[in-house]
C-alpha cells in the first residue's frame, strides 16, 4: 500500500464505525480495575487529546511515540503519543496537534488529521483521551521538549499488526500484581492505555 492509498484508507475506514471498547480492552491489565470501562467519560475527569502520527519511512509508515520524562507526575518513564490537556474552548483536534508541536517540534500546519478513534479513559490520571490520527508527508524535523521529552520511539506500523510483536508481563499496582500485555517495538515494551489506542487502531486493518 502506497502512503497516499493509506492515507484514504484511513480517512474512509474512520469515518465508520470503530472497533471501540472490545480493541482497547485487548490490551487492558489483568484483572480489570471494578467499575472501569474505557468509554466511560465520568464527571470531574479532565479532557485531553493525543495525536496518532504517520509518515513514509524507508520500509513503510511510521508512528513517533515519546518517552515521557522521569519528573513528570503521571506515567514518568513511559512510552506515549504525543499529547496533553485539552485547553477551555479549545477544539480537541487542535490540542491534539499544539500539544504534538510542543512536545515533539513537529509542524502542526504539515500535519492532515484524518479522523479520531474511540476516547479513553485513563484511571491513573483520572483523563479521558481523545485520541487524532494524523498523516505527514515526510518524516518531521524533531526537536524534543526537555523537560517532558526523554526520547522517541519510532513504531513502524507493521510491527503493530503483527502478533508476534505482543508479549506480557507483570507489574505491581497498589500493592497487587497484575498480568500487562505491551508491544515490543525494537525491544521497547509499549503497554496501558498507549497500548489500548494503539490496539484500536491496528484493528482498523
């Protein structure tokens, strides 16, 4: 598939119905929190946007995703897509791209949002993401925002279609162990809700 014939692919094929709740929650922690379910938008939650990349890369499109900052309070050390809080009055698209901007330096004007997936709500955190995907014709000029930014992961999209790629592990959470299921990307270990947008959108293939 040429990167123009994805990029209809992708603006048809979220203008349907999405795979929703059942895809995230294919990469949801084991056991499920009581009470949570990824749709669910409940008072009081804050709103934010993420932006899903794509561009050519040299064996196909590709998806940047940042390592979050040691010092940041909320999934310090994690692997993420580029995103933030929602600002009052401000369209969820376009926090989606601002925040992208700010955290990675790419151009939003270059950058065609295509569609949005299912919003999530994250517990740790207390948001509710609402996830853009987006498409650029080249691979951006990165310049990482120190202080939020550690790194970037560059994903590319076959290794998240492919099932060989998933793995599980087990991590503690309030002092009970849980089962994790994550994407290894180059090694890297992609899991929670990056993990459960991500499971969405390899489902729209």
């Amino acid at each position: 598939m040429t990167f123009g014939a994805l990029e209809a692919f992708l603006r048809a094929r979220l203008a349907a119905p999405l795979p929703g709740p059942s895809a995230q929650l294919r990469f949801a922690p084991r056991p499920v929190r009581e009470g949570w379910e990824p749709h669910l938008d409940p008072p009081g939650a804050r709103q934010a946007a993420a932006l899903l990349l794509l561009y050519p890369g040299t064996d196909g499109a590709v998806i940047p995703l940042t390592v979050r900052h040691d010092a940041l309070p909320h999934h310090a050390g994690q692997i993420s897509l580029p995103g933030g809080r929602i600002d009052p009055g401000e369209a969820p698209a376009r926090a989606a791209l601002r925040e992208a901007a700010e955290e990675t330096g790419l151009d939003p004007d270059a950058v065609r949002v295509v569609g949005a997936l299912s919003s999530l709500w994250v517990v740790v955190s207390n948001h509710v993401v609402r996830p853009f995907v987006g498409v650029t014709d080249r691979r951006p000029e990165f310049r990482l925002a120190p202080r939020e930014v550690a790194g970037l992961v560059e994903a590319p999209l076959d290794v998240l279609r492919d099932p060989q790629r998933v793995g599980w592990t087990e991590r503690p959470r309030e002092g009970v162990v849980v089962r994790y299921p994550y994407f290894d990307v180059g090694g890297q270990h992609v899991w929670g809700a990056t993990a459960m947008i991500l499971s969405e959108f390899a489902e729209l293939f």
